[in-house]
C-alpha cells in the first residue's frame, strides 16, 4: 500500500518517534509504514490520518500489483 506519511510528517516537524507516540505504535512501525514494508492494522491507520486530519484515502493509496 501506497502512502505519503513521511511528506505529512514533514509539513508538522514529526519525527517517527512522534508520530508513534501519538498513534500508539513503536517507531519502527511508523518506518515500515513508511517504506510500505508493512500495511498498518485500520484502527492504526484511522488514527494516523485522524492525526494529519486526513482521510485514509488521502495518506493511503492501494495500487494493485
């Protein structure tokens, strides 16, 4: 899954520490998420767009294969 995380991140001054912290997740999940690594679980994902005051479809893009 697509995503633009790191680029939100930027536009706020949040580290991956920072952006964790705030969802509730270590902050090697945020850069796997990042390096779409890993796909986040929907509440993860509801509530990293929340933070942004993004929709999900706005930070992620699914593109098929």
């Amino acid at each position: 899954m697509k995503n633009n995380i790191r680029d939100l991140r930027a536009e706020k001054q949040l580290t991956q520490g920072d952006l964790a912290e705030a969802v509730g997740v270590s902050r090697q999940t945020i850069n796997a998420i990042e390096k779409e690594k890993f796909d986040p679980s929907l509440p993860t994902a509801f509530r990293i767009a929340r933070l942004f005051g993004r929709t999900i479809e706005e930070v992620f893009r699914y593109e098929e294969v």
